[in-house]
C-alpha cells in the first residue's frame, strides 16, 4: 500500500524536465527569426524543448502502460527489477529517438 507521501512524490516526478521544456517555449518565441545569430539559438531551444517534452512523456508513457511494472516494486528480485529498468530506459529511448528523428 502506497503511503500519502509515496503518492505525491510520484505525481512529481519528472516534473524538472517539463519544467525544461516550458521554460525553453517562451525563450523560442521571444527569439524569433530576427537575426542569424538568433535563429541557431532558437533551433537549439527548440530541440531542448522538444527533447525535454519527449523525455517527460516517455517517462509518464511507461508508467502509464506498465502500472504494476514499476522497478522500485521489484526490489527484492533482482532479474525483474533490472528487467523494469532496461523496458523504461527503452521507452524512453525510443520516445527520444521519435522526437528526434521528428526535428
């Protein structure tokens, strides 16, 4: 059974890379195609807005289609527990590599 603080720390998780990718949302706008100094700048906010977005949502998309398969559930077996690890830096992986390949 999940204790209350459990629960809330889990609801936070993440939460520095969304963070990242709304702090970068208001930095690509204001630059704008102004100049070609300002252009490069604003690709790279782009890119980290887009990559911290994918990151968030990889994460989130684990958790969501393996609820029972959380690695800190598995502690105690140590072969399922590097299992639920290897599955989660996989999601989040090819969550990555989609966003990327998407740019």
């Amino acid at each position: 059974m999940e204790t209350a603080t459990k629960r809330r720390r889990s609801r936070t998780r993440m939460t520095t890379w969304l963070a990242v990718a709304l702090a970068m949302t208001p930095l690509a706008v204001v630059l704008g195609p102004e100049g070609q100094w300002l252009s490069n700048l604003l690709l790279l906010s782009w890119k980290l807005l887009l990559l911290s977005a994918a990151a968030f949502l990889g994460y989130w998309l684990d958790r969501t289609l393996f609820p029972y398969g959380r690695p800190d559930d598995w502690l105690d077996e140590p072969r399922v527990f590097s299992a639920c690890q290897v599955r989660r830096a996989i999601v989040v992986g090819c969550c990555l590599l989609g966003m990327g390949a998407a740019l």
